[in-house]
C-alpha cells in the first residue's frame, strides 16, 4: 500500500462498479494487499451465502458473479500490466499473487456445498423459466466444478488441487524463461555491410536500438520484429543462421542462452501433472480432458482431421519446397536449404515471381490509414462507430483508447490499443479482457478489451508503417475484440467470449483477417504514406496470389505443431517419462517436408501449450479456420461488404457468446454443417492430394 496515504488503488477499484484501472497509480507493491483483502472478504461472504441455503438465481449467481467481479477487479490489471511492463517489480508482485488467486479458485471450484446449490437451481423447477444466459450459466458451472474434481473423494480432490497449484506455477515459470532468453540475447553489428538486404527502416531501427544502448554500430535482437528482419532479409546467411539459433534454443539447454532457464524439466512436470489430473477426473489422457467443453469430440476425431488435411497440403508443399530449392541454387544458395535459409529465399522468389516485398507494401499501410479502415469496416457490416478518446488511465503513451457506440449513439465499450514492441513487453499479439459486460440492479457493465501488439516501432520522426503481416495481426485481434465487445448477453459467465468452445474461439479473428486480401475493402483502406494513393490494382493482384505463396508449407507447419500438441499429451505414459523431442520427431517424419537440426528446441517456447490455453487445443487454430472460411464464403455469396450478412453474423456468432454451443451457433448463420471447401480454395488446397 501507499506507505504516506494507505490508498491502495487496487482495492478502491474493487468497490467501484464500472471503473477503469488508474494505472499511473497502481504500482506493484499494491497488488498482494489488495488481492489479500477481497480474497478474505469474499471467502467470508461465501460462507454466509452457503449457510443461507441459497439455490436461486437472485441469491446463489449473483452474489457469485459480484465477488469474481471484484477479484477480476484486482488481478485483472495486476495481470495485465505483468505482461506489458514485466519488469522485476511487476513479475514479483504478480507470482506472489498467483497462488493465493489459484488457491482462492481451486477452493471455489471444489467446493461441493456451491456444487450442491447450483445442482439444486439445476433441477428447480426455476430453472425452466430462466433465460438463455442463465440456463447456460448453470449447466457451464456445473460442468466446470465436475472439471475440477468436486465429485472426488477427499484424498484424490486433494491431489487434484495440489496438481492444479503446481501447474499454476509451472506455466508461469516457463513463460518468464522465454521471455528472459528472449530479452537477455543480443548482439551488435559493428560493420552495416553485415545488414545488406534489410529494409532501410529495419537498419535505422537496429541502428537506434544501439544508440540508446549506448552503442555504436547496430543492435540485433529476438524481438520480432528484429528477428524478422534478419531472417527473412539478411543476405549473410552466417548471421541468419545465428539469429536462428539463438531464437531456436530459447529457454533450453542449447544455444546461447543462461542453462538456468531451460523449460527441458518443466515441460515434462507439466505432462506429468496434466495426465495425473485427467487420470484423477476418469479420463485417458490430457487431450481427452482438454476436449470435454470443446467442438471436437475426442482426440480422434482431431487427429483424423489435421492427418487428412496434411495428406491434402503435402503434394502442394512438396512442389513448393522444390522450386525454393531451385531457386536458391541459381541465386548462389546451399544444395540443401536449411531453417535459416527457407524464409529468406522464400522472401526473394516472393519478390521475383510477384514483384512484391514487405518493404514496398507497408508504404501503403500507415497504421492510422488501416486503422481508419478498420472502423469503416466495423461501420459497414455491424452498424458500429468507433472515435478515439482522450483523458482514459492507460498503462503506456504508446497506448490509445477508443469508444464504441450504435448508429444511434448508444455506447457498446471501450477499447485500447498497444501497437508496438518494447522493452519488458511479452512478444506476440494477444487481446486482454479488460471488463466483461455484465447487467445487475445497478445497470449494465459495458464490456472493455485490450488489443495489444508487437509491431516495429516508429523511427523518430516518421509515420508508423505497418506489414502486411502486421495488418492480418492488427485484423486478427480487433476480430477477438470485436467478439468480446459486441456481445447482447447480460451475464458475465457467458457474455464476450466467456464459455465459447476453445477451438471455436478464433473464428470471428480469423475471419476478420480475410477482409485485408479483398480487392474493394484494400483500396479503401489502403493509403501510401507519401502520396495518399491506394493500393494499386497491379500490386492488388500480387497481394491475392502472395496469400497462397507457399499455403501448403505453411499449412503443414501448423499441422506439425498441432499433432504434435495432441500426440504429448494424449499419448503420455508416465512410465516413459516426457518424450518431447521423440514425439515432435516422429510428427515431422510423419508431415513435415523440411527438418531443423538437431539443436533446435521449439517445444521450449512452445508457450501456447505450456504457459497459456492451448493445452492439447493447439488444432484450435486449423479448426477454426475452417469455420472462418466458410463464414466469409457467406459474405463472397452475398456482397463481400453486405451489411445485411453482417448484421446477421453479428446477430449470431459474435453476439451470443457462450450461451449456446458453438456448432450450433455457426449452423445459426450459415444454415448448414461446416465445410472443408472454402479453407482448401482459399489456400489453393482443392484439387490437392
């Protein structure tokens, strides 16, 4: 707490209905006393609310959904600022607040007096009168709490939370290596001869990243955007391949990174408490665990569906790594092309066959000219109005905030934005739920959502420019924004994308990404930095045939990745330990058509699996796909801008949320079962295998 006033500004944000984080006040001294507080404070009101016998809606949920609300109230920001500014200070403050959270939701969620009320709601005769929300409320929590093992007996249920409470930890620890190996690496180029075939904006970059540094010459780093530089654009293939092994062994015990921080034991204590867990709860293995509340429904079933889209991607991939192959021979490249050589002469047969590169594109992307776009697609298919406000608590100045209303002025939420790479920031792109919307006796909560990036910085003085690829990113976070913010749902358990099917959760970011490769919605958005002119029609058509540039390796990479996922965790045997790098080995002699060497250890960074959700749900994103692609044939059949279909999959998919199974949702819009065909045209897959 505040040592001269005791404000604690975390705990005042507990009380306050609908407030925002001041975050120029919290600091992270603040976040343990304030978690400490409520969690007692709640722990009590539980107690007088089972003691009361409440099994109906007004007395069971919604003191329930006011005492998560002010636990989210106080972590949300610790949590988040953890990932933005994960400074020493902030990492502590928040592994001293993990436990005690994980502890305070374990205890919740294996309490059999709640299970027993909401079973009681359950089978009321109150519960066929309540909404669409609440039903799905109940039945949601009821499963969740048998997920939990509240059905156990007391030594097993014990178990299971003592597991439960080391995965917490685990994750959180193998994330702090990958960040700290990614962080801790550099190194600096004295001679910009080295950097030949980088962008002119990406040598400034290097260049100012030394400069503050206090540095001559030029400052490589594992940063993306850095990384990506040089991978796709060095000519020296000596450096290309440093960078590679250093990005490649991060958090291992290969490469040039501290061997304190290899992720080696912690995955294999992952497996083995995830099998234990599934095992405890009378399921095979982990991925059949993990399936139980998704689309799919069983491991089978999932492994069928990426084998069979391998089997149909592979004749494509193979051709394609040929001609690379070819290509680089006659461009003075290696016989045999290694990892560190794949993206860099993909990027210069990218360039001759289509007259295309990232350096000429993103002079047509300034990120306010996309952004703009962003929002009069928003306009044209949802009816939604987006302005940028000032004066709202932000976590950095790079940080902008934006409301969104109705055509008729009625507000829906907020939404901030965190474009650029920086220094403490975790890497990649992600969107943070900063309020769900939420309706008491009070009034209605409107949602609030943060977009957070890693895209280049600006140089000083200049416009920030975007990639392509930062543009599909940009799309693909607003989508899970979109679905967050854009919900009708009035309980928060199942408003946003609070209960929807994992592997259907990245449909509405998916399909967003579909709109930057549309001929009529790309000359709207696109605007060149120095000339105000749009995406000419020659470059128009080079970004539509760039988008199945090299569809069937790509496709199989993230087939490797997703088999991979689900043969570790589904095939585990405690017996035999991990058998991680085994198991990756024998997917790639399976799909893949190019192997890394032998010192590379991708599972190490593999923080989807192993730090966040994507445990045996890493087919999530293939899956889904398939479902965005079918979504967007929707609006090719009808006008790829018809406001009319996009009402209606606004009225469906993104504003139902978890109230109704997700198939169900989509059968909703589309009339119909998902189809294959539209993912395999996109990607020039049909006629493959």
């Amino acid at each position: 707490m505040d040592d001269t006033t005791g404000f604690n500004p975390l705990l005042d944000l507990a009380e306050r209905e609908g407030a925002l984080p001041d975050y120029a006040a919290i600091r992270p001294e603040h976040a343990e006393p304030a978690l400490d507080t409520v969690l007692t404070e709640n722990r009590a009101r539980i107690q007088s609310l089972i003691a009361s016998g409440a099994s109906n809606w007004h007395d069971l949920a919604e003191p329930l959904e006011l005492l998560d609300e002010r636990v989210h109230r106080v972590f949300g920001p610790v949590s988040h600022l953890f990932a933005v500014c994960s400074t020493a200070e902030w990492r502590a403050a928040y592994n001293a607040c993990l436990p005690k959270l994980t502890a305070y939701s374990l205890e919740l969620a294996q309490s059999r007096p709640l299970y027993e009320a909401w079973q009681r709601l359950r089978d009321s005769d109150a519960f066929d009168a309540l909404d669409e929300a609440r039903r799905a409320t109940v039945e949601h929590n009821l499963r969740d709490y048998r997920l939990a093992g509240v059905a156990l007996e007391d030594g097993p249920r014990d178990r299971f939370r003592t597991l439960s409470m080391q995965l917490s930890e685990l994750g959180t620890r193998f994330e702090e290596n990958v960040l700290d190996t990614t962080q801790a690496w550099h190194m600096t180029v004295p001679d910009r001869t080295r950097l030949a075939g980088m962008s002119e904006d990406a040598i400034e970059a290097a260049a100012e990243r030394a400069r503050t540094n206090g540095e001559d010459g030029f400052r490589l780093t594992l940063d993306f955007p850095s990384f990506d530089a040089v991978i796709r654009h060095a000519d020296d293939r000596s450096l290309r391949e440093t960078v590679y092994r250093a990005w490649s062994t991060r958090a291992s015990d290969a490469g040039p990174h501290d061997p304190a921080r290899d992720n080696t034991p912690i995955m294999a204590d992952i497996l083995a408490a995830r099998h234990e867990q599934a095992q405890l709860l009378g399921f095979s293995d982990y991925a059949a665990l993990s399936l139980a509340p998704k689309m799919a429904d069983s491991p089978d079933t999932v492994e069928r569906f990426l084998l069979d889209l391998a089997a149909r991607a592979r004749p494509r991939a193979e051709a394609e790594l040929a001609e690379l192959t070819a290509f680089a021979r006659t461009h003075g490249g290696p016989e045999t092309l290694a990892p560190w050589d794949t993206a860099y002469y993909g990027e210069k047969l990218r360039e001759q066959r289509l007259g295309l590169s990232d350096a000429q594109l993103k002079r047509y992307f300034p990120l306010d000219a996309v952004i703009d776009g962003l929002f009069e697609l928003m306009r044209t298919l949802y009816g939604v109005h987006a302005e940028a406000v000032s004066g709202l608590p932000a976590w950095h100045e790079d940080v902008t905030a934006y409301r969104l209303s109705e055509e008729d002025g009625t507000e829906i939420g907020l939404f901030f934005l965190d474009p650029y790479a920086r220094q403490h920031k975790r890497g990649g792109a992600w969107m943070n739920d900063g309020r769900s919307r939420r309706r008491n006796a009070e009034g209605l909560q409107t949602p609030v959502a943060y977009l957070v990036g890693n895209f280049t910085p600006p140089l000083s003085g200049r416009q920030p420019l975007l990639t392509h690829s930062e543009v599909l990113t940009l799309f693909h976070e607003a989508g899970h924004g979109l679905h967050h913010l854009l919900t009708r749902v009035d309980v928060a358990a199942v408003s946003g994308i609070n209960n929807v099917a994992w592997d259907a959760v990245e449909l509405p970011s998916q399909f967003m990404e579909n709109f930057c490769f549309d001929r009529a919605f790309v000359k709207r958005m696109s605007r060149h930095v120095d000339t105000g002119e749009p995406l000419p029609d020659a470059l128009l058509d080079k970004l539509q045939a760039d988008r199945r540039f090299g569809a069937g390796m790509a496709t199989l990479r993230q087939i490797e990745f997703a088999l991979f996922d689900l043969r570790l965790h589904r095939d585990f045997d405690p017996a035999a330990g991990a058998r991680v790098q085994e198991t990756l080995n024998a997917v790639r002699d399976a799909v893949a058509v190019i192997h890394p060497p032998a010192y590379n250890r991708f599972p190490n960074s593999f923080s989807h699996i192993f730090s966040g959700g994507y445990a045996a749900g890493y087919y999530s994103y293939k899956w889904a796909e398939v479902l965005s692609a079918d979504v967007f044939a929707a609006f090719e059949e009808n006008g790829v801008l018809d406001g009319e279909t996009g009402r209606r999959f606004r009225d469906t998919v993104l504003a139902l949320g978890g109230t109704r199974d997700a198939g169900e949702l989509f059968r909703a819009f589309r009339g119909r079962d998902p189809s294959i065909d539209p993912l395999l045209r996109q990607d020039g897959l049909l006629d493959a295998a």
